[in-house]
C-alpha cells in the first residue's frame, strides 16, 4: 500500500491537504476510538500489487509502446534494473516515435549514451499516482 500526502503550501490548486492511497484520495478521516476510519470511493485492487504487474511485462504486452520497450532491451535493462527507487516512467507511443524526423531515431539506437539520455528525460524521480 502507498500512501501520498500532498501538503498545501503557498498559493495551489489545493485548499487543504489531499492523502491517497494507491492513488485514490482519501475522504475525510472519522474517529473511531483509539483507530481512524478514512472512506475510500474505490475499491482497491490486489492485482495492482501483483509481481507480474511489472513495467517489462506490461510493455511486452502492448504492441504500442513496443519501440519503448527495444530501448531497454537495447540498453540490456530488466525489471530488476527498477527495484532501486520509486519512479516516474512517461513512456511515448509508437506513433509518438515516428513522427520524430528521418533518421532521429535510429541515431539514437547507433549511440548507447544518447539512448540512455534519452530513456532519463523520460522519468521523473519518486511515484506519481496516475488519475481516473
């Protein structure tokens, strides 16, 4: 389980603090005795906890992400390459890919350092919990 806690401070969208749990906000807590109750409006799925909930596996699984998916074969990365820290991944689409210039691309994949810059400017550090 992961719980967020998003603090406001100087002027934001937000009036009042926001906590979620595996992404979804959490409604006002309610006493109860020694323990608090915080109403979710979801339920929260197990199988978004599965080991085989990987990014390797659900890239592998969907033909539109699947030039993504040769950058980290290419650059021979694993999912055990993501167990270090909690991060963002923003992952472009095929389509996203080719509508780069001629040739962009495939320089990209003849120099394994522009690859690896390429792969960083598409992940932010920590976890950022996707909306409905």
């Amino acid at each position: 389980m992961r719980f967020n806690v998003y603090r406001n401070k100087g002027p934001s969208f937000a009036t009042e603090d926001i906590a979620t749990a595996n992404g979804v906000p959490l409604l006002r807590g309610i006493p109860i005795g020694k323990h608090i109750i915080y109403p979710i409006e979801k339920v929260l799925n197990p199988q978004d906890l599965s080991p085989n909930n990987t990014i390797i596996n659900f890239l592998k699984s969907n033909k539109d992400f699947s030039i993504f998916l040769s950058i980290f074969e290419k650059l021979g990365l694993t999912q055990n390459s993501f167990r270090a820290r909690p991060k963002t991944r923003f992952v472009p689409t095929n389509a996203a890919f080719k509508a780069l210039p001629p040739g962009v691309l495939d320089s990209f994949f003849a120099d394994l350092d522009k690859l690896v810059v390429l792969l960083k400017m598409h992940v932010a550090s920590g976890t950022r919990p996707g909306g409905d």
